[in-house]
C-alpha cells in the first residue's frame, strides 16, 4: 500500500493546483493542508525524508502564520528544488521547484499562478512517471 503514494502525492499535487486556480482565495488553506498531507504521506512511506520533514513543518508555519505565506512557500520550494537537484541529479520537478520559489521571490504577486503551475506541472510529472 505504501509503495503507492507516489501517484497519490501527484494526484494531490494536481488536485491542489487546480483548486488554487478555481479559488486563489482559497490559496493558505489549500497549500498549507497540501504540505501538511504530503508530509504526513512522505514520513510514512519507506525512506521518509528531509523534503517530507520541511513540507510538514511549513504546512504547519503557514496555519501558524498565514501573513508569512509568499515567505514561507518560497523557501520551501527553493529546499525542495536545491535538495531535489542535490540528492537526485537533473529533475525536472526539482528546477521547477527552484524557479518557482526564486519567482516568488522576485514576482510575489504573481504567487498564485507560480504555486498553482508548480504544483499542476509536478503533479502531471509524478502520474506520468508512475505509469
């Protein structure tokens, strides 16, 4: 059962994005619920890691300290883009990752559209690659 969260985690990644672009006014709550799921998920799978550990910890930042969101959401995905880049090699998902946050950095009024495409792009990677 466990061996299947990699196509669960890209559904919801999917599922997530979408939602973003139907409600951005919905964007704190569905990217820190989002975090906080794939670290729940990420911890309980074999091999739990480091990425699993900071999306946890800034799902529960951002219910915390929803001001901080553009903040929080950067340096997250600028983590997963450099520990992905660092740990797997040449990952799309990981580039993408660290573009999105370096964006959010430079262009945070664009943080919906950056977090949704991410999150639309790595979900659509994870399903593909899970067939």
């Amino acid at each position: 059962m466990l061996a299947s969260l990699g196509p669960v985690m890209a559904a919801i990644a999917l599922i997530a994005g979408i939602l973003i672009l139907i409600k951005p006014s919905l964007l704190n709550r569905i990217v820190a619920i989002y975090l906080i799921v794939v670290g729940i998920l990420g911890l309980i799978s074999p091999g739990g890691t480091l990425i699993a550990v900071l999306a946890l910890i800034a799902g529960i930042l951002l219910l915390l300290l929803p001001g901080m969101l553009n903040l929080i959401v950067a340096i997250y995905l600028i983590a997963v883009g450099v520990l992905g880049l660092i740990g797997g090699g040449l990952s799309i998902v990981a580039l993408v990752a660290l573009v999105a946050g370096i964006l959010i950095l430079i262009m945070p009024r664009l943080l919906n559209y950056i977090v949704a495409i991410y999150l639309i792009v790595a979900g659509i990677i994870g399903l593909i690659g899970a067939f």
